[in-house]
C-alpha cells in the first residue's frame, strides 16, 4: 500500500483513550490510553501513538489523515488530542477530520440495515437511537438519531436538555445510550424505550476511525486553525478564572 494512504483516529473524550491506525479503507490496529484518575493530567497520548505507529513501522510523516473526536467530554483529553491533531499538520501536512463524540457513541448502538435482518445471537438493531453526554444533574448534551440503510442520521439536533425532553422530541421506540440522570419510573417503564448498559456510552476510537474515514472519502476536511474542542458549556477553568479576575 501506498505510504501517503495511512490514516489515525483519536479519541480522548472520555476517562479511557484509544487510538486507531488505518491505511486507506483498511483498519490495521487500536491502542487504548491508560485510564485516567480525576484530577490526572492526559500525557499518555503521544507515547501510545508513537509506540502503535512503530509498532507497524509507520512514521509519523506518513500520516496522510487524522480524525479526531473534538467532544463533548474531558476538557484535558479533548485539548491534547486537537493540539496533537494541529502538530500532525503542521509538521506532517496530515489532512483533518472532526467528529463530534455524540455521534461516536451512538455507533455503540446497531442499527437496522436496508434488510432489517439479525440473528438471535446478534445484537438487537433499532431505527432510533439517542446518544446522551452528562453535562449537569437535570440535563444533559444529547442528540437523537434515525437509521438509514445501516447508518446513524442526526434527526434531533444536539443540545443542553432534560432526557425526557430529547425523549418527546425523538421518534419511537427508541435505545438511549449514555447519561440517564434524571430518569424515572414512568420512563423506565415505557415499552418504547430500551436503556443500553453503562459500558455501551464509551467512545473508541475504531468507531471514529470508521467515521472519519468516511467523512474523508467525501472531502470533509477540517482547515487546521478551524479545529477547536466542543464543550457543552465553558470549561470549569475558564470560570475560575473569570472569578478570580472579574473585568474592571
């Protein structure tokens, strides 16, 4: 294959990083980040990346794609990707892709096919899912999602909302992944909707990878100064700081 053909996915959104390496339309390999402690800073990114690219005897100057998750989520996690992201660019002309992390996580859901086939031992599919991002005690960041011959579409736009105000805007039934907060028994109960497990709201990076590269193959790229972190809400540090020195 040719060398200007390899691609990396990098997901930091979350407590537990991983990064995905492709060449062209093939995924090669995953890696994933030690997991982090609250309060621990996200400096595992660039030897994680650099022991998988030796791993399969790629430099980082071959890297000719990189697709980031850009958040919601870890507000130190999701800085060092976008600024290891810029780095692969500026240094390696690497072209840039963002995706969103909602739209990663709703990827843990399957989906109905243009056939609407599965096996008992197969994973039940759904025609709507809502992906949900914990971002207060009676909200949280959340977008719903509609099936189309095997794919995730956006029907409900994501924002800062309660779960069963997503959950009247969203079609029926419907799998919800991800924050469940302010869920109760009326929801719990309603046939309509299935609550995935915990374990299923964690991004990775080979759902991203499948992403971005599809994303690339259509020309949706991100220009470097462009790529920034998506935060539901400013990050905590930010409003610290606006405390500590209010303007004159």
């Amino acid at each position: 294959m040719p060398d200007d053909t390899y691609n990396l996915a990098i997901e930091m959104s979350g407590p537990t990083g991983s990064i995905t390496l492709g060449c062209g339309d093939e995924l090669i390999d995953s890696a994933e980040t030690p997991a982090r402690r609250p309060g621990e800073q996200r400096v595992d990114l660039m030897p994680t990346a650099a022991a998988l690219c030796e791993k399969h005897t790629v430099h980082p100057d071959q890297l000719a794609e990189v697709y980031i998750s850009i958040g919601p989520g870890s507000f130190t996690g999701l800085r060092i990707a976008v600024t290891t992201a810029k780095f692969l660019a500026a240094v390696g002309g690497a072209k840039l892709v963002a995706v969103p992390t909602l739209g990663v996580i709703v990827q843990n859901v399957v989906c109905t096919t243009s056939r609407g086939q599965h096996t008992p031992d197969e994973p039940q599919p759904y025609q709507h899912a809502a992906a949900c991002l914990a971002v207060k005690r009676a909200a949280a960041y959340c977008a719903a999602y509609s099936a189309d011959d095997g794919q995730w579409f956006q029907c409900v736009e994501p924002a800062i909302r309660p779960l069963r105000e997503l959950l009247t805007l969203a079609p029926h039934p419907i799998a919800v992944v991800g924050w469940r907060g302010d869920v109760d028994e009326s929801l719990a109960n309603d046939d309509s909707i299935v609550f995935l497990p915990p374990q299923a709201a964690a991004a990775h990076s080979d759902a991203l990878w499948r992403l971005g590269r599809n994303a690339a193959s259509r020309g949706q790229f991100i220009d470097v100064h462009q790529l920034l972190p998506l935060y539901a809400r400013r990050p905590e540090a930010e409003l610290l700081w606006d405390q500590r020195h209010p303007a004159p």
